[in-house]
C-alpha cells in the first residue's frame, strides 16, 4: 500500500512564505510525476506545480515567480516552497504522484493540508 503524506500547511500573512513537504511510503518501485494541486473552498482543484523525476518542471500561470516545486528522488518526497503569498493562495493543497508498484503504475493523492494567508 502507498501512502503520501503532506506537512507544512498553516496561517501565514500576506507577502510570508511557507514550505510543503509530502513524503511517499509504501511497496514503491519507483515514482513518474509528483506534483502540487490546490482547491479553495466553492472551487474546482487545480494543479500548482508538477516536476518530472528528471526535473522537468510545469508551473501555474498564478505561482510563476513566486513557488518553487523540488524533489528528492532518494526519499520519495516533492517539496513545494511559497514565497510572496497572496490571500487568493488560501486552500487546501493536495500532493499527488505516479507511482509503480511492482509494474503497475496507479495515480495517489494525499489527503490535503490547509494553507490560509491572511491580508
């Protein structure tokens, strides 16, 4: 069974920064595509930012310039650092990745961590 689990959320003011963290556990083989979503409340998730295993990086036209997505291959984690945060950032942000188990490759989410930015 795999697992992603995030941290790092929080409250946070207008113009801080915060640091998502989401670690995969489990019987993995190896991991595609990690990524960022978020949902705000009334609203449909969308990505924020998604990087390859080889680096290749996508980022939403709202976070260019101000979030940077990571990974470390070798501890199964992606890292998401917020830097000049907005009140429209506040929702939940989900991690998700592509993950092969043995040969199959399923898609995994995690179960969300709130992040709110006060003005």
């Amino acid at each position: 069974q795999v697992q992603l689990v995030e941290s790092g959320g929080g409250l946070v003011q207008a113009g801080g920064s915060l640091r998502l963290s989401c670690a995969a556990s489990g019987s993995i083989s190896s991991i595609n595509i990690m990524g960022w979503y978020r949902q705000a409340p009334g609203k449909e998730r969308d990505m924020v930012a998604l990087i390859s295993r080889g680096g290749i990086i996508n980022y939403a036209d709202s976070v260019k310039g101000r979030f940077a997505i990571s990974r470390d291959n070798a501890a199964n984690t992606v890292y998401l650092q917020m830097n000049s945060l907005k009140p429209e950032d506040t929702a939940v942000y989900y991690c998700n990745a592509d993950i092969y188990v043995g040969l199959k490759l399923s898609n995994y989410w995690g179960q969300g961590t709130q992040v709110t930015v006060s003005s």
